[in-house]
C-alpha cells in the first residue's frame, strides 16, 4: 500500500513525465561507467563588499548559510563574515536539468527578505561544472588531504614523517610482544583453562619473576616471603 500523501505521489507522477518526455541524458561516463548526477553544468556566484551590519554578527552569518543551504537548488554555500564574502553555487533557471531552479533574481530577493541587501555589490559570476569540480572532487578524489600534527608545518611534518613512523612500528612490535609474553604468562599460570595456548617456545622470564621467582598456579605459595612496600603486604 502507497501510504505517501496526494502531494507527494503528485510530484513523483510528474517526475516520471517530465522524464518521458524530454531527451535529457543524466549520465555520464567516468572510465568506463556510467553515472547519475543530478547536475552537469550550473552556477557559481561570489558576491563581495557585503556589509557587516547587516550580517549583524558570526553567529548570525553561520545562520544565513544554513538557511542557504535549505533552499532546494542551492547545491553549496559559504557566508564570510569577517571578510564580507558570499559564495554560492546554485542551479539556474538557465540549465538543463530536472532540478529545482532559481534566478538571480530570486536568490537576490532572498538575502533581501534575510536584511542582506546584495542588488548593487559586486559580484562574480561563472560556469560550474559540477561533475568535475564536485562530484568528483568528493567521490572519486586523486589525493588524500593531509594534516600535519598541532604546532608542525606541513613541511616540518613532511621531514619527519619517515622517522615517526619507523618508531610507531617498533613501539607496536614491542606492545605486540609484551602482550605476546603476558598471554603466555597468563596461560601457564592457569593451565586449566588456556592449556591448549601455551606457546611451544619457552617464555623469557621477567626482571621481577628473577628476583621474586614465578607465581605458580597463579596462587601464592605457603613458603613464599613476604614483602612489605609503604606499610602494605
């Protein structure tokens, strides 16, 4: 049963026609294989000079760009407060795609309903190929970002990298290998329970089970001393 309401069921049916009746291709092919995008080439304007006052604070620019980015056909949106930036990347009625479309006008007459007046600031405008400055940017993307630790430059964290990680091996072979010992402590102290994962190599003893001798059966021995640390036993 189709429990969607009349809305809903409305615009998917007129989805499904508008897709039969017109010849727009929404693939693409990315070596070799064919992908659904929802967007090839739509638009990126900068709008810059944007007063203070009317973005009134930070907290309040960060506001605007989440109601931004609320509106349907704005694919990305940054508000910069302190240098009175706006970015947006929106689809245009202009395009050629199945997607919600704004004009400028619109998208001017929204900052406007928002107290931001951008009509006669300058801005920015050009073509934003969506597939390959975003799309794949984001899903298929050549390098991996690298961040150097807090307090190195990248070229600092650069130089030393080879050195960190040699010594980040040989600390997890050394933990490896004290786990490796207390395992086979542990297995030969309790033989009734982990008697099948005593090591067939004979285990190093400890610097303390040389000088207080090797705990049998993991319980204290009658004739054992007794030593006594800050008034404890």
């Amino acid at each position: 049963m189709d429990h969607r309401d009349g809305q809903d069921q409305n615009a998917y049916k007129k989805e499904l026609e508008q897709q039969a009746s017109d010849d727009y291709d929404e693939y693409v092919t990315i070596e070799g294989k064919r992908y659904r995008v929802p967007y090839k080439v739509i638009r990126e304007v900068v709008f810059s000079g944007v007063r203070k006052d009317e973005m009134e604070s930070i907290e309040h620019a960060a506001r605007l760009q989440y109601r931004l980015m609320l509106l349907e056909p704005v694919v990305k949106a940054k508000v910069e407060f302190n240098k009175g930036v706006i970015t947006v990347v929106y689809n245009p009625d202009s395009a050629n795609n199945r997607k919600e479309k704004i004009s400028m006008d619109q998208l001017i007459a929204f900052f406007d309903k928002e107290g931001v007046h951008l009509k006669g600031n300058p801005r920015e405008e050009r073509d934003f190929d969506y597939v390959n400055e975003m799309y794949g940017y984001q899903f298929n993307p050549k390098t991996i970002r690298e961040r150097p630790p807090y307090g190195y430059t990248l070229e600092e964290w650069r130089s030393m990298k080879g050195e960190y990680a040699r010594k980040m091996h040989e600390s997890r072979e050394k933990n490896v290998a004290k786990f490796k010992d207390w395992q086979d402590n542990y297995a030969e102290s309790n033989p009734e329970v982990l008697a099948d994962k005593i090591s067939k190599e004979p285990r190093k003893l400890t610097l303390k089970e040389k000088i207080f001798g090797k705990k049998q059966g993991g319980k204290k021995r009658e004739n054992e001393k007794q030593f006594w640390f800050h008034g404890a036993s």
